[in-house]
C-alpha cells in the first residue's frame, strides 16, 4: 500500500481509487497461515539443531537423571524421570498428573523445580498457592500445559479442588456464574480448554478421595542414607552449571513434532493384568500415556506405521514398567511399600523384645533409625492401610500402636516384559522413519491428520 502506515491512511490519500489499490495489496499479499507455518518450520528446525545429539540418544531418560545429578540433585532419580515422562504427556490428548508427597524438608519442592528447569515455561504455569476460583478466571493459556501446585494446601477451598478435578476428569472447564452488568444480573458462561495436567507436592498422606484417584502418587525418599546423600551434594559449593538449552530445545522440537502413538501390545498388556481393583480402570490409561510419552520422547529412533503414527516398542514398556511397577500395586493396595511394611514388621517385633503390649511412634523412629516426624508419617499410612491400630483415644495423647490387618503377599499387576513379549507381536506394517523425523502441525498431530512438513 504504499508508504501509508494503515488502510485508513491510505482511503484518506486516495478516496477515489482506495478499492483498487487495496484489491493490488490483496493480491500481493501472503496469507497469515502461510507466515505462521512458515515461522513454526523455522523454530522446529532451530530445536532440531539444538537437541538432535539428544533426541537420537536410545535412553533419553538415564542422561536426564545423570544430568541432574551433575546438577546438584542427589538421589531421586525414579521419582525424577516419572517427574519427567509426566510433563512431556502434556503433548498428548490424556496428560499424567502426579502428586509428589513427603514429609516437611523432604525436598519434594526443590526436585520439582529442578526437573522444571529442563522444561521450556511454555509447558507449565506454577503456582505457590491460589484462590477459589483462579482456573476459572485466569487468563493464563492451560491448553496441553501443566498447572504447578507447591502444596497442596495451595488449593484453597472445596471449590478450587472441584475445578482441577474437573479440569483433570474433562480435560476442560465450563463454569456458569452470574456477573453484575448495567442491564442487571446476567448469566456467564466461562469456558477454559486442556487438557491441562497438575503437579502438586504435599506432606499429607493422601489428598481429597477423588483427587487422589486421578493423581500418580510419588514418595520422596525419607531414609537416613538419603539425608547423607542431600548434606554431601550440599556441601558441594562449586556445583556444576548445566547446559540446558539442549533439554529446553528438545521439548520445543517434541511441541512440533509427532503426537500420535500406536501401542501394538495394548491389548494383550490388558488382558495381562489381573482385574484386581476398580481403579485400575483409571490406572491403566495413565499406564499407556506414560508408555506413549516414552515413545514421543524417543520418537526420532522409533518405528512409523502406515498412517504416519508412533510405534510404542516393547521397550517403552520396559522402561515404564520399570518406574511404576510398584506404584501401581501400591495404589490399588495388592502391595505394601517397602518403607510401610519394614514400619508394620517394627512394631510387630517390638512388644516382645520390650515385654510392652503397645508401642509409642518414638520408639518405633528408634527402632528404625529416623526421626520422629518421619515415623509419624509412616505410622499414619500403615494405619490408614489397616496394617497398624492405634488403641489410645485420648486427643493430645502419644499413640498406642498395635498390629492390625496381617500384611499381604505381595501381587505383581503389571506383567513382566518377558510375558509381554510372548503374547504379542510387532505389527508388520512398521516401516523406520529417516531421521531427522517429520514434524507434525498441531492440527496434524492432534487430529490425527497429515504431515504438513519435514525438516
């Protein structure tokens, strides 16, 4: 158009042949999608670049853990890759949200920070705490992002709390309310798209039942061996300073690329697993989502099919199964952690080797090396399980512990990769993709559509 700085510059200068010279322009010009596809090829290419020596590694997961142990993060390194494979299935349809749990100074916040760190902050939006109804209100965009919750206490309210169950449940929200305007009071109807995931860090044992349910439950460690590994790491002062760009450019490239997994063994994984608790119902989706962000994960040294999608290999469930194997026992109570039944078998012992009838939670930190706030933590859980009573009924008073419900044989749910791989058989429509692999539009990769480009 011209030197004119807008259109209606230019029908003030030529009022006469405006329509003319704006039709030129029209035709002169290049679409706005053409630009914005344009510019997202250029991003993809400049995260390939950046993170191509890390997305063609075979183990993403083991350089991330050792990454962040150079970092400073002494141990936790299963909960930290859970941390890991969660926030990268913001990318797909159904997103895994977790629950980091522990006591007071477990260092349950400061993990979830460090793992952050690898993440670009288009991927999460964290929070110490907020109102009622902020997930209603905030303009702060949660579409495959996940909200951040340092405690849990953060949600304040039974509404707060019924907004993220939706969100979570739905993988939206719709929230009718009446506002004030100057023809009176009106109906509003507040509509927020996700899926959004939630990563929350708590010292309770369990959170609201139906929250609890939706949420991957992680416990930090609380043993003795733990706190003198976090003293040595803090004793280091000259830590390293990690290079994260390369993490940071893998998620952008991931946010571009394929979305789209096919799980060949789903089939015969459900009919593997023992159908031995209801909530294995919700379990056992967040099981394949976690096996599908491995695969997207590794997708640039994963197989194609023919419709373009990701092939999960057996390994995806190998290094999944590996991580939640015990989670997911726990979780459905076929299984007893380890920390709870060495808490359960202390106080079994102890009555006889003390010649008492009940056991104090003091003595059960002694028996087991720990302090007492971790013992007390222990003990609710093994009371909460059934596995211990507590005999004193007087508030204030220390507890009077006693075995309860005998502890269970242990079930395996998910099935061994060996047994996996006897019951199924890789798909032979596989072809391997060239590297490096296509990247996917998000209209593509969430509609199931088409490549739209290639690097």
């Amino acid at each position: 158009m011209g030197k004119v700085k807008d259109v209606s510059e230019l029908h003030l200068r030529h009022p006469e042949g405006f329509a003319d010279i704006l039709e030129r322009a029209r035709l002169r010009a290049v679409p706005w999608l053409d630009i914005a596809e344009s510019e997202t090829q250029a991003r993809a290419r400049g995260a390939w670049a950046a993170c191509e020596e890390l997305a063609l590694a075979p183990n993403i997961l083991d350089l991330f853990e050792a990454t962040l142990k150079r970092g400073g993060v002494a141990g936790e390194g299963r909960v930290a890759k859970i941390l890991y494979l969660a926030l990268t299935s913001r990318l797909l349809k159904r997103i895994v949200s977790v629950a980091v749990k522990g006591p007071s100074s477990g260092g349950k916040s400061y993990l979830v920070e460090q793992v952050l760190h690898f993440f670009p902050e288009s991927a999460y939006y964290a929070l110490t705490a907020m109102s009622d109804r902020t997930l209603a209100y905030s303009e702060e965009p949660i579409k495959h992002r996940f909200l951040v919750l340092f405690e849990a206490a953060g949600m304040s309210g039974d509404f707060a709390t019924y907004l993220i169950r939706s969100l979570l449940s739905e993988g939206r929200l719709r929230y009718e309310t009446v506002e004030k305007t100057s023809e009176g009071m009106k109906p509003r109807l507040i509509e927020r798209e996700g899926p959004t995931g939630l990563i929350v860090t708590t010292t309770a044992v369990k959170l609201h039942p139906e929250n609890e349910t939706r949420l991957l439950s992680l416990a930090v460690n609380d043993t003795r061996e733990q706190t003198r590994a976090v003293l040595a790491a803090l004793a280091q002062e000259d830590g390293e300073v990690l290079d994260l760009k390369p993490w940071q450019a893998l998620q952008e490239w991931l946010a571009t690329a394929e979305h789209r997994v096919h799980i060949h063994y789903a089939k015969g994984l459900a009919e593997l697993i023992p159908p031995v608790a209801v909530r294995l119902r919700r379990d056992f989706p967040a099981i394949l989502n976690l096996i599908r962000a491995h695969a997207v994960l590794h997708q640039a040294t994963r197989s194609r099919d023919e419709q373009g999608r990701i092939e999960a290999s057996i390994e995806d469930y190998a290094a999944v199964r590996q991580l939640v194997a015990d989670l997911v026992s726990e979780g459905v109570e076929v299984a007893v952690p380890k920390i709870i039944r060495e808490t359960v078998e202390a106080v079994e012992r102890m009555p006889r080797d003390s010649g008492g009838e009940t056991v104090t939670v003091a003595a059960v930190a002694r028996e087991l090396k720990l302090d007492n706030s971790t013992a007390l933590r222990r003990v609710r859980t093994a009371i909460d399980r059934g596995h211990l009573k507590n005999q004193e009924d007087r508030k204030g008073r220390p507890a009077r512990l006693v075995p309860g419900d005998p502890l269970p044989e242990d079930i395996e749910v998910l099935p061994s990769v060996e047994k996996l791989r006897g019951c199924t058989i890789a798909p032979e429509t596989e072809r391997i993709s060239t590297s490096p692999p296509p990247v996917a539009s998000e209209a593509g990769s969430e509609a199931g559509g088409r490549e739209r480009f290639a690097l």
